[in-house]
C-alpha cells in the first residue's frame, strides 16, 4: 500500500526510424494512476504510457510508498524490460 494521493507516472519514448538518421520523429506518452494497490497502479499507467506501439524505453516516477516489486509487476508485459 501507499500514501493515499500519491501518483505513479510512466513515461514511455518511442523513435520512429530505425535507420539511424538524426531527423527521426520522436514521441512520448504519459501514463498516470493514484490506484491504490500497487500492481493495479502500474498495469494502469503502463497501459496509458505504452498506447501507441514500439516504445522503446519506460520511465517510471514513483513514490517509494508503494511496493515496487509489486508496481513494477503490474506493468511488466513482453517486451518491456525493467531496469532498477
């Protein structure tokens, strides 16, 4: 569990060529949740941050009042890779 009104947030960035050019269109998206079960909390924001395909890297911002194992099992789907 964690302090109540404490968000989670999960940003995920995505470049479009894989050609190695300089001028390759780049994006972010932002993925939020205040659910209050740790799991749940990042299954959420991670589905919001990673709507649109290919990302290529996920950033999470987060309270250490929740359980983070827990946080970061939530969002884990293939082929996410967690780095802590």
């Amino acid at each position: 569990m964690r302090a109540a009104g404490v968000p989670v947030d999960f940003v995920a960035v995505h470049s479009v060529a894989d050609d190695g050019h300089s001028s390759a269109s780049r994006w972010f998206a932002v993925g939020r949740s205040s659910h209050a079960d740790a799991r749940e909390a990042g299954r959420q924001a991670a589905a919001d941050a990673l709507a649109a395909p290919r990302a290529k890297l996920l950033i999470v911002f987060s309270s250490d009042s929740y359980d983070l194992p827990e946080l970061l099992s939530g969002a884990a789907a293939p082929p996410v890779h967690a780095v802590s």
